[in-house]
C-alpha cells in the first residue's frame, strides 16, 4: 500500500511540473513558476523517502565526507529540502490566490519573512553540521519552522478568505487536507508511543488530495483570467470605438458648421447681390422701353430668378432649419416635395409608427443620410421614380429608400458617387446599411437602434 500511494505521489508531482511549466510559459504568471518549482524540490524529498534513494545518497556522501559526517549531512540536507518546498509552495499559494495584487503591503512582508527565515535555517544547517549535531537542526525545524510557518498559514487564511478570488475555496479545501495530513506524519514520525506505522504514507495522501483540489482550483483561475482578458479587450474595444465615434462626430460636426456657413454666405451673399442685379434690370427696363432691349431684360430677369431660386435651395439643403422648426419627418417630407418639384421625379413618402424624438445631432445625421441617398437618385439613378419609407417601433428605425433607375454596380461604382459620407454617417450611428442594385433600380435599407446613437 505504501509503495503504492509512493508511486502514485511520484506520478502526480511529475505531471504538475509539467502541466505548471506550461501554464507558466503560456501566462507568464509567477504562481505558476513557484509551483513548478515546488514541485521539484517536493518530488526529490519523496524520492528521498525511499530508503533505497535515501540510502545510496547517503553512501555516496561518506565518499567525501566519512560515515558520520554524512549521515549528519544527508539528514540535515533532508530536511533543509522540507524548508524549501515549504517556502516554494507558500510563495505560489500567495501569487495563486492573487494576494500579490490585493494585499500588497502583507504580501512585501511575507515575502520578506520567507527570505529571512532561508536565510537563518541554512546558516542554522552549516552550523548543525559543523556541530556534528543533526538532531540540533531537527529541532530548530519542529519548534521555529514548523510554527512559523504555521503562523504564516492561518494569517494568510485569513487574508485569503477576505480578499481572494472564489478559486480560493477549492484552493483551501486541498491546503488544509495538505497541512492537517503533513502534520499527522510529523507527529507520527517523532512521537513513538502513538505506534503509528507509516506516517508518512499521510503525507502522500495530503499531498495527492492537495493535488486533485488545485487542478479544479487552476481550472476555476484560468476561468478567472480569460474573463478579466475579455473584459479587458471589451473595454479597449469599446475605448477604441469611443474615440473612432468622437472623431467622426467632430468631422461631421464641423462639415455642418461649414455648410451653415457657406449657406449663410450664399443667403447673404450671392443672393442679396442677384437680388441688386434684378433690381438695376428692372429699373432699366422702365428707363429703357428699346424693343430689342426688352427681350433680352425679360430673359436676364428670368435667368436671375431662378438663380436666386437654386441658391435657395441649395442654401436650405446645406443648412435645413426645417428640422429644428417642424421635426425630422416634416424635414424629410419636404425636401421629398422640393426635390420632386424642381427635378420631375415622383417621390412617394411614407412614415408609420412611433413619433421620433432624438437628439438635432442625430437626427441631422439621419436627414443627410435620406439626402444624400435621393442625391444619389437625382444625379446617378437616371429614374423617374423613387420612394421613402420610414417604420419607427421603438428604439428601431427603418428606412427603405428605392428607385426605378439603371441601379449600380455593387463594389466598385458606389464609393465612386458621392456616398462616403454616408458610410461615416452610418458607422456614428452605429446603424446598419444595406445595399442591392439589378437593372430595375437600387434599394438602401438602413437599420437604426437608437439606443445605440452616442450621447452628444
């Protein structure tokens, strides 16, 4: 049963080195690393356990050392490597339950006290062999050590318990089946008159319990680690979009203040100096009744209004008051109307469902869209027919724009017409474009989420 429990102790260490040296390379995390190694030092104290090993080091120690020096050496050696694993398996029990990051100020301390304590029990080992005294150093090891390192268990318990992750608690359940089991076999070793055979086959036990509890332990922390990941590439995602968002709100927002500005000065402008013009014309139209004069004033007149008319227009198209005077679907409808009055394409619009109540910067944004679109229609589509079609279910939107026109051809003519501007429209919207063209005409369906439009 010993060798059996022995053997399956070895396997279990030899599969943890190199399951923990993987994970160490894969995450870089240092638990990972400080288990590895406490594993290596843990599976050399096993093996140490054989008195086959145990015996054939001490025999090759008495080459060098004589037969009484080396049992002295081999015995202190044997329980130096106890301080080690021990040390090792608290550092990564520390870094595991993320102590390192929660409680920096205890974790400095601790790690402090580790460094100390190797320190003082290895000038303690030099100076139990020099003293020819091993049973010295075993008792510095059950009455300092062993208490210390007690200590540091139940106040790191405690830390574990109020600041750790929830893989503590199969992390716990393995340490305190370790710890209660490791110290059945000292006691057993050092205390005859229990008559307990085989303590150390308790040791194996914890150790192998332990083992099991931190697999599902590590299985729960990798969890652990892949959601912060995901979490954490969410947020830089979501930063990234915020910022792509904020870009193009300040591009589309000061294209509209130099539309408003260019419509202002055509207003102002262009049209107050035609108006003077037509003015001065019909003034020389009174002064000037030459028969050949009058035909070419009436067609200058004629020239002048409708002139005035386009700048009008266009002045209104750059910048639409109609939205912030009578809504978005007043806006749309009139400029459906206009369109068709100064180009003679019939443009049936529609609108059912929810009244809409956004915000001017985004519902400017969906009326440039609808613009550009029957821009598109006007100038490219060669249709005489067109149609707008807009469902509001609260929070979706739906536009359908179509035509009758010759269509496009989808990839390559429609980034060459005009219409970036509405992709980037799009995109601030967090809207869906869809496109289809065939020789009966194109159609642009535009999916809009308003509880997906950016606050401004």
């Amino acid at each position: 049963m010993e060798m059996f429990v022995w053997n399956m102790a070895i396997s279990f260490q030899l599969l943890f080195i190199i399951i923990s040296s993987v994970i160490f390379i894969y995450l870089r995390a240092n638990s990972f690393k400080y288990y590895a190694l406490y594993n290596i030092f843990l599976i050399i104290y096993v093996l140490s356990r054989s008195d086959g090993i145990y015996d054939s080091f001490e025999g090759f120690m008495m080459r060098f050392l004589g037969h009484a020096n080396a049992i002295v050496f081999t015995q202190i050696v044997n329980f130096l490597i106890q301080i080690v694993f021990y040390t090792f398996y608290t550092i990564f029990a520390l870094y595991f339950l993320d102590l390192d990051r929660r409680t920096k100020k205890y974790f400095g301390r601790v790690m402090l006290f580790l460094k100390f304590i190797s320190v003082l029990f290895l000038v303690f080992a030099v100076l139990s062999y020099i003293l020819k005294n091993s049973d010295l150093f075993v008792s510095l090891y059950l009455y300092i050590f062993v208490p210390l390192m007690l200590l540091v268990f139940v106040l790191s318990v405690v830390k574990t318990i109020t600041h750790s992750g929830k893989h503590k608690y199969f992390f716990l359940t393995g340490v305190f089946a370790f710890v209660g089991c490791a110290l059945v076999a000292l006691v057993g070793s050092f205390v005859p008159s229990l008559h307990m055979k085989n303590p150390i086959i308790f040791f194996f036990i914890g150790n192998i319990i332990e083992t099991i509890f931190f697999s599902l332990g590590l299985a729960y922390k990798i969890k652990l680690i892949n959601d912060e990941k995901n979490r954490i590439e969410h947020q830089v995602i979501k930063h990234k979009h915020r910022q792509q968002i904020g870009k193009l709100h300040g591009l589309l927002e000061g294209e509209e203040k130099e539309r408003k500005r260019i419509a202002e000065e055509l207003h102002d402008g262009i049209a107050g100096d035609l108006s003077a013009i037509k003015f001065n014309l019909a003034y020389l139209n009174l002064k000037n009744r030459n028969p050949e004069n009058v035909g070419i004033l009436k067609e200058l007149t004629e020239i002048i209004d409708k002139s005035s008319l386009q700048i009008r227009e266009i002045s209104h198209n750059l910048s639409p008051s109609s939205i912030t005077n009578f809504g978005l679907i007043t806006a749309l409808k009139n400029m459906c109307l206009k369109v068709e009055n100064l180009y003679g394409i019939k443009i049936k619009f529609e609108f059912s469902g929810d009244s809409i109540e956004l915000s001017k910067t985004a519902e400017t944004h969906i009326y440039r869209i609808v613009q550009e679109l029957i821009n598109n229609v006007v100038n490219h589509a060669e249709a005489t027919q067109a149609e707008v079609d807009i469902v509001h279910h609260a929070p979706c939107i739906s536009i359908m724009i179509k035509d009758n026109g010759k269509g496009f051809e989808l990839g390559k003519s429609y980034h060459g017409i005009g219409l970036s501007n509405v992709d980037s429209r799009i995109r601030y919207l967090n809207a869906e474009l869809k496109k289809s063209s065939s020789e009966k005409g194109c159609q642009f369906h535009i999916n809009i989420n308003t509880h997906r439009i950016p606050q401004t």
